[in-house]
C-alpha cells in the first residue's frame, strides 16, 4: 500500500468551528510537533506502568513503542492515526510465568510469550486482510468479549494486593532477641500509605478536572503518589545519578519454551477486541470507512509486539488514550503519530530518563494498578452493556460465569509439575468452548 501523505489544513494555523484535521491533513509543522508531544505525555502513564510492574526496562519498552508505532504508520500507508504503547493485557501470563520460572530466565520467557502473541496476532491480520473480519464477530460475539476482558483485568487482582501492601515484622525487636518467637516474627501485611494516597489522587483529578487534565488522572495521580512517596523517604534517586545522559536502551533476548503458548495465545482475543474497536472508533470520529484496514491494522500490531518481544519490549497495542486527545482537539492527523513516535524513541536513549521510572516505588504502583485493573476488568461489563447482553438466556449466561470463576481464581491446568495454561487462558477457552457448545445444542433443540 502506498504511503498517503499530507497536505496543509487552511492556513495551516486556525481551524473553523466544526471543522476538523482529517488523517490526510496536517496544520504547520511547529504546532503539529508541539500537538504529538501532547500524545506523547497522552500514552505516558499506561506505557510506563507496564514495564514498571512487570520489571522490564522502561526505556526500552518506550523505545519500542515508539518503533511499534512506526511499523504501524507504514502497514497502515499512513492512513490510520494510531500510538502503540504497553498493552495490560500481557500483565497476566507474564505474572505467572514470574511465578514458575526462576530468575533471570522468567525475563526471556516472558519476551517469548509475547513474540508468541504477536506472531499469531499478525497471522490473523493477515486472514481478516483476505476473508475479512465476520468470523471474528462470530467467535467473539459481545457476551464472550466482554467475559475475556473481565478476565484480564480481574485476574490481577491479587498482583495489585501485593504491590499495594507493605510488609514488616510484628516486633523486630523481640524477634532478634528470640528467632523462635513466632508472634513477634510474624509477617504483619498492611496496605501502604503511599497507595491510598495514588489512589484518592487518581479519583480526585478524574472527577475535579475536564479536558485533557482529567484523562490524565492516571499520569498525575502517579506524581502526586510519587511526591509523597518521595516525601516519607521511600525513593532513593542514586542510580539516576549514576546513569548517563546519552545511552542505548538495554536489550533482552527470548527464550523459548513451549509452556508460554497456553498462557500468552488468549491474549490474542484481547488484543483483536482492542484493535477493532480502536478501528472503529477512528472511523467515526474521522466519518471514514476503515472496514478494509482492519486486518492491516491487526497485521500492523502483531509486527509491533513481536518486534518488541525480540528486543526486550512490552506487548503492544492501540491506545484509547490517544483517541481521548483526537477527540478534544479534532485533530486526526497521521503526522501527530511520527512526531509522538521520534520522541518516544528519543526519550528512550536517555539513560537518566530511565532510572528515573524505575524509581517509582511498589505503593504508587499498587495504587495505580487497583484503579487500572478494575477498570480494565469493568471495560468488560461496559461491552455487555452497550451491546445488550440478555443473560436470562442460559446459553449467556452459564459460559461467562464459569469463565469468569476460572480465570479470576486463576484456576491453572498442571501438567508433571509444570503449568501449562494459567487462569486467563482457562477462563478464556471454557467460556468459548461453553458458549459455542451451549448455542449448538440450544438451536437443535429449539430451547435458545
């Protein structure tokens, strides 16, 4: 396909009440520089608490996003304006990989997973290119989707407890006087001062703000955590001080092993839902038919995520963050999208820009994933809803409820001591599998 460029808006400086700049248009090139910076700082929270929480390098999973979104642009031929950052639906399969594979190797496992996810993620693009999307709709009708998405997000909830808690031991003291004192050493879990506080934060900006400040509440609910993390002495800021200003990001190589197929493969789901609804989405903001760049745009992030699975980067997606700006400014230029990009990849070379992330301390993270998980798992609820999902009907019903149950208590299938599916990828396929048995049976037997 080839590249669609840009001609100028008007006068490139004022735009006309009711009026917008399509894909295809651009203003001058100084505001439209300052316009992608702004969905720089758009993607910022959500890209960086991925890496954050996962223990990848944050430089490099900006780094790759911005390189992600790239690729993106040109399988796109420019044409659909889109950022790539940190997808949070990878947080699950590679927070049970950390928790059966030991060390350094859990780091390469988990890129592998993910190089998985994006390779089988580009195949389907590349089968919606030439059959189109229908079967996807068919296979993941609005009851499943929203059970997938639920799972996701739900399933971590046990991954935000732990980085909202703080640990000590019931009485230092008396336990180093007497190891064997079980009450005084006993491990005492009490939520962290630094997670209410990131999270009254996020709640106050998202409700007391509008425009772009309030979509932000993510982003600035963090500082405010990290300001009073900072303040109780929590963060420690000399490896900023070692690190230089001018540097590569740090690479990290896959390892494969076959158990990440069950465990990262559903995340596939959850990645089409996101790319098809941002396709869509752009479609009616712009009043532009977008059908045919559906499989691309699939084709697109698959490439993306399995670029940054090779080097160290987080899985990718489509941000929604990103079309929250476009909506308020009417800007839908493709151009904003290689400015965000060649300033992620910038940013990403600064070593002290890197360290500084990685400061953020286990509280802020804890309190931030509380809010984002549960709005991750309650996306799923708002699928059911804006579609009508009838769960009177057994047939909606009794798949979601069993999905939701296995994936949520992370119900893992075992084999010879080694997980080979965890509870994401259990809740997925027995929802699926009990949907489409369940609708068979039903339309045979005249009881759907």
């Amino acid at each position: 396909m080839a590249l669609q460029f840009w001609t100028q808006k008007g006068d490139g400086k004022t735009i006309a009440p009711g009026e917008v700049v399509a894909p295809d248009e651009r203003l001058s090139w100084p505001r439209m520089v300052s316009m992608g910076m702004q969905h720089v700082v758009a993607m910022f929270g959500a890209t960086f608490l991925v890496p954050l929480i996962t223990g990848f390098p944050p430089s490099t999973t900006l780094f790759f996003s911005g390189v992600g979104t790239i690729f993106f642009l040109l399988i796109t031929g420019n044409k659909l304006p889109s950022y790539l950052g940190s997808s949070f639906a990878f947080l699950a399969p590679i927070a049970a990989v950390y928790g059966q594979v030991p060390g350094e190797l859990a780091m390469g496992v988990s890129l592998f997973g993910i190089m998985v996810a994006g390779i089988t993620l580009a195949i389907v693009g590349l089968i919606v290119h030439v059959a189109g999307s229908g079967w996807i709709d068919k296979l993941m009708p609005p009851p499943m989707t929203g059970t997938i998405v639920m799972i996701i997000g739900f399933n971590l909830a046990v991954a935000a407890k732990n980085n909202f808690q703080t640990q000590y031991v019931a009485d230092p003291a008396a336990c180093a006087a007497d190891a064997s004192n079980t009450s005084a050493c006993a491990v005492v879990q009490t939520a962290d001062l630094t997670g209410w506080i990131t999270i009254f934060a996020i709640v106050l900006i998202a409700v007391v703000f509008r425009g772009l400040i309030g979509r932000l509440s993510i982003l600035l609910g963090v500082l405010v955590g990290y300001v009073a993390a900072v303040i109780q002495g929590q963060v420690s800021f000399d490896a900023i001080g070692e690190a230089g200003w001018i540097g590569l990001p740090a690479y990290h190589l896959p390892s494969p092993d076959p158990v990440v197929f069950g465990l990262f493969v559903p995340v596939v789901l959850v990645l089409i839902a996101e790319n098809v609804g941002h396709v869509k989405s752009v479609a009616l903001m712009t009043d532009r038919n977008y059908d045919k760049m559906m499989g691309r745009a699939l084709l697109a992030d698959g490439v993306a995520t399995t670029v940054a699975g090779l080097g160290g980067g987080s899985g990718t997606t489509t941000y929604a963050e990103n079309i929250g700006v476009m909506a308020a400014t009417k800007v839908y230029s493709t151009a904003l999208y290689w400015v965000a990009a060649f300033t992620a990849i910038l940013l990403s070379l600064i070593p002290k820009f890197g360290e500084a992330i990685n400061t953020v301390p286990a509280g802020v993270l804890g309190g931030a994933g509380v809010v984002l998980y549960g709005m991750i798992g309650l996306l799923g609820a708002r699928i059911w809803v804006e579609n009508n999902v009838n769960f009177t009907s057994p047939v909606n019903l009794l798949p979601a409820a069993v999905g939701l149950i296995m994936g949520i208590s992370d119900l893992s299938i075992v084999v010879n001591g080694q997980t080979i599916a965890g509870g994401v990828a259990v809740g997925t396929v027995a929802a699926l599998v009990l949907f489409h048995l369940m609708r068979v049976i039903a339309r045979a037997r005249g009881t759907e």
